[in-house]
C-alpha cells in the first residue's frame, strides 16, 4: 500500500512538474508574425509608427520576442520613438531590477502630456513589455530612446554610435511613419530617419502600415482622430517585403485588418489639438 501511495505521489510530481515546465515555455514563448523572417537580411529593421493606434505597438513587441530570441546572446538595439531622458531608465537594464526600473518609467511626466500617440496606452504597455524583454536577456538587448532633435539626423546618428559602442550588428526600430521612409516627402527638411542610418552603412528594411481600415491619431497637421485608408487584404496579421521596392518610399509593410485608436495612458478622451510642442487642452 506504501509503495502504491509513492507510486501515485511520485506521478503527481511529474505531472505537475511537466504542467510548470510547459507553462513557462508558454509564458516566455512568441507570438508568430508571419514574414518576419524575410527581414533576417537587414541589419536594421525600421517599423513605420501609425501613432495613437494599439495595433503598430502591438505588432512591434510580437517583433521584438522574435528578434531578441533569434539574436540570443549577441548584442541588439532596440529604438523606440522616446524622449532622450528615457535612456536614464533603459541604461539601468543589468544592475537594477526591470520591475524597479518600470516603476520610474511609468510614472514619468511623458505620460501624463498626451501630445501625440507616443504617449498612448498602448505605447506605455510597449514600453513596459520591452523593459522586462530586455531584463530577461541579460542585457544583450539594448533599448535606446531615439528622440534627439531633429530626429530625422540626430536620432539616425544616435541609433549608429550606440549601435558600434555597443558592438551591434542588428536593430529593430519603432518611429513615426513619416521618419521610416526611405525618401523624402514634401514637408520633410533632410532626408528621413531610415535613409541616414543606411547612408551610415547600414542595410536597412523599412516597413509602411497597411490596413483593412480603421482609425488612428495622428498630427497632420491638426493632432486628431484621422480614418486609416483600408487596403484590405486576405489573412491576419503579416510582414510582406516587396522584393523591388527600391524606388519605393518603403522596402515592404506589415498588415493588420483594421487599426482601432489607443487613449491617453489616463483612460481620457483623445484630445483635439494643433501644436506639439504646448500642453493639450483638456477638450475641444
């Protein structure tokens, strides 16, 4: 009888012990993002924002557990469209718990000024998911905060220096979609972001957003709720490179169904504003 009984614990340990297993392959496991392979023959990968929506962040930290397991050990930079200040808190990832870390970073004043869809919800849970990635891999992803002015150069220059202190070889980059492009559009005073890190010596894969439709916030130039034109197309969620795109404003695009809006990290209304660089009016 007590051997049947150590028999049945013994199993039960297994099984439980299988059950935990399992559940932590799943919880550090990625969500697939067909496609993304493709990109594997870019040193830099530039993800085109659709600022204000929960869709672009979303498809980026899908992105980021993909690049950051395929990389494993070797160093990365992963850039994010932030103010430079951000850098104090990501410079902390190594020698400082990711949780201490998050609870400065979330209570930073960026988030409390919704001035245009960088300071969403939606990139406030990117910002949060992207720390504890980075603290998971021991420091081999490097997160940087891009928003040197003007970004377009600065940003560009910033990304390649921490690229080679850091002895990176590969980035994955989330910036305003206008700043992804390879070209230059009217309005634009340099060439855009993507097109000085490659002119640094950098091979380079830009990525425009697609949509069956939707809507975003974004400043163009009232800050405001804009319709996302659809461009409808079969699947889910995807990465799609355009094998002749070099005269193309962007190299490829990933695709989601539809685009809905992400608000202030504070649950309140999107705001209607004109400037970027004031506060925003509470309404109107």
């Amino acid at each position: 009888m007590l051997g049947l009984v150590r028999t049945f614990v013994f199993a039960s340990l297994m099984v439980v012990s299988a059950w935990l297993h399992a559940s932590s392959q799943g919880a550090h496991a990625c969500s697939p993002l067909p496609g993304f392979d493709a990109a594997e023959g870019a040193q830099v990968v530039v993800f085109g924002d659709m600022h204000g929506t929960v869709e672009s962040p979303a498809v980026f930290a899908r992105a980021a557990c993909l690049f950051a397991r395929q990389r494993g050990a070797q160093p990365v930079v992963i850039g994010l469209e932030l103010p430079e200040s951000f850098n104090a808190y990501f410079d902390a990832l190594g020698h400082t718990p990711a949780e201490a870390i998050w609870q400065k970073a979330r209570h930073d004043v960026f988030w409390s000024e919704f001035r245009d869809g960088r300071h969403s919800a939606a990139m406030y849970d990117l910002v949060h998911r992207l720390i504890d990635l980075s603290a998971k891999t021991k420091g081999s992803v490097h997160l940087l905060a891009l928003a040197r002015q003007p970004i377009d150069v600065e940003g560009a220059r910033l990304l390649v220096d921490t690229m080679k202190s850091a002895a990176a070889r590969r980035a994955l980059v989330l910036i305003g979609n206008a700043h992804a492009r390879m070209f230059r559009m009217d309005g634009q005073n340099s060439e855009p972001f993507a097109r000085n890190v490659q002119d640094a010596g950098f091979s380079v894969l830009s990525l425009n957003a697609r949509a069956g439709g939707g809507y975003v916030w974004y400043c163009a130039p009232e800050c405001e709720i804009h319709p996302f034109p659809p461009a409808p197309e079969e699947g889910g969620v995807k990465i799609v490179v355009q094998p002749d795109a070099t005269r193309q404003p962007w190299r490829g695009y990933y695709y989601v169904p539809e685009m809905t809006l992400s608000h202030p990290v504070d649950g309140g209304e999107l705001p209607r504003h004109t400037r970027l660089d004031k506060p925003s009016p509470a309404s109107g």
